[in-house]
C-alpha cells in the first residue's frame, strides 16, 4: 500500500501541476513548479497527519481500542480510494489519459512559453 500510494501521489501531482500551470498560463515557469510543488508536498503532509493520526485518535477517544480505531480509518481510506479510482482513472477517456502523456519536465523548462 505505501508504494501503491507512492506512485498515486505521484500521478496525481503530475496531472494537477500540467491542468493548473495551463489554467493559470504558466508552462515554463520553474518558479511556478517549485512553488506549487511545495504547496502540494505540504498540503499532503497536513492532510496525511490528520487521517493517520489525528482522526484515529479522535476514534480511538470515542472508547474504542486505538488499533481498532486504526484499522476503521484504514477501511474508509481504502473504500474511499477504490470508489475514487473507478470514478476518475477512466484511461480510454481522452480527457483522462491526456494529461498523463505529457513530459513533466518539457512542460516546466524555461524554453517553453506556451
């Protein structure tokens, strides 16, 4: 699970980075990689801490077993993501899979103004 979630993350920051740097006209602009990198790399961590560590102890405080507390916040994180993977990784949509064909690193080099 922790390399599947590796490499979901990894994915998923990879296609938010390409959507928004063309949403907000910034391809090929590093500083904006490196600054939206960063937010994403945080917002992670925060979000990360409060599921796996505050939330079951919150359960946990409701009289349950912290390792019960922990296993219940584990189930809701995987059916959260089973159903999530059948909604958005559709890769026979154009609309999916574009995004995931791009060069990371093409997209955010200084040459690149479009």
């Amino acid at each position: 699970p922790f390399f599947h979630s590796i490499q979901y993350l990894l994915v998923a920051w990879s296609m938010q980075l390409v959507e928004r740097a063309e949403r907000e006209k910034q391809l090929g602009n590093p500083a904006f990689f490196w600054t939206e990198s960063a937010r994403w790399f945080g917002l992670n961590i925060v979000i990360g801490a409060l599921l796996f560590a505050a939330l079951p102890e919150l359960v946990a405080r409701a009289g349950n077993p912290t390792e019960l507390s922990m296993g219940i916040v584990l189930a809701a994180v995987q059916l959260h993501h089973f159903f999530v993977d059948g909604v958005i990784w559709k890769l026979r949509r154009a609309t999916v899979s574009q995004p995931l064909m791009v060069n990371l690193l093409d997209s955010f080099s200084p040459q690149r103004t479009t």
